[in-house]
C-alpha cells in the first residue's frame, strides 16, 4: 500500500512511501500573497503530485487543531487559511481518485513518533527531526520531518510491528 502523508501549511510538508520501506519527503511553499493565490498554488502542486501513477492509495492529512486550541498564538485568518489549504488537498485527493483520506490529530502522532504528545511547538519539532535522523529517513525540514511522522502513524495503522520498530520506547540507547 502506498501512503501519501500531508502537513498541510503555506509551506506544506509531505512524505511518501509504500508500506515496510522508506518514505521519500519534502516540502512546498505555496507562496506569500491572498488567499486565492496559495489556494491556487497549492491546487496546481497538488494536482500535478498526483499526476503520474501509480497513485496513493491513501492520503492523509494532519487534522486542523480545534477552534480554541491556538487562542492567542494564531490568527482567525490563518485558521482560516489552513481549512482552506485542507479543502483544496481533500478535492484534489477526490478528482484523483483516491478513495481512502483521512485525518490524524498532531498529538497523536507525536505520541507515536516520538514518544510524548506534551512537548511544546518548537521542541516537538525538534525531536521529529532527530527521530528522522535516527531512523535514516532524509527531512529536509521540520514540515517535510512532521510528514513523515504522520507518514509513519499511518503506516502503523496498517502494520503495527513497524509501530514498535518507530517507537523511541524500543530503541536502545534512546531516552525521552
């Protein structure tokens, strides 16, 4: 099964990869200017990704945080932004034919990648990053390293043993 993990942002990371190898990731900006133009890049990049076949059989995408969960740190035009970055990935996804999409919450693939959903932003994505460099798996950044972790999440979904291979619970030498 070949999985297609999304990090939905104006700089979007993604990771794909057949289940039991490794993901290839990276990252794209849409760009800076209104709305109408990210959706627009990002619909154009998408659509283009999932031109060549064989496509993913699943896509999955970071889920947006609930209403409250920012209050303070974002902006309702951001929020605003991000829900319609998520429409245009779930309508590509749609026109290409994939049938399985679904979501996953940030926590929960913390949780799985790197052992803890309570670490703040900016050591979170850290930690993904070293967990990537652990695993071997190439992020050029912490968008492309955040895909691979929901990469990774689903790819347990399917075959839990890689689930315990991931985890920092069964690594030797490793320590939260």
């Amino acid at each position: 099964m070949h999985i297609l993990a999304l990090d939905v942002a104006t700089k979007c990371g993604f990771a794909r990869g057949e289940v039991g190898g490794v993901p290839s990731s990276g990252s794209v900006a849409f760009g800076g200017g209104g709305d109408r133009a990210v959706f627009a890049a990002a619909l154009s990049w998408l659509s283009e990704f999932l031109e060549p076949r064989p496509r993913p059989d699943w896509v999955i995408l970071e889920a947006l945080l609930p209403g409250g969960a920012m209050k303070g740190e974002t902006q309702r035009a951001t929020r605003d932004r991000l829900a319609g970055l998520r429409g245009v990935m779930l309508a590509v996804a749609q026109c290409r034919g994939i049938k399985r999409v679904s979501e996953a919450a940030v926590g929960d693939v913390r949780s799985h990648f790197v052992g803890t959903r309570k670490l703040k932003r900016a050591a979170a994505k850290a930690e993904v990053l070293r967990t990537c460099a652990r695993l071997g798996w190439p992020a050029e950044d912490d968008n492309a390293g955040d895909a691979c972790a929901l990469w990774s999440y689903a790819v347990a979904q399917i075959d839990p043993q890689h689930g315990i291979r991931v985890s920092p619970l069964f690594q030797k030498g490793v320590a939260l």
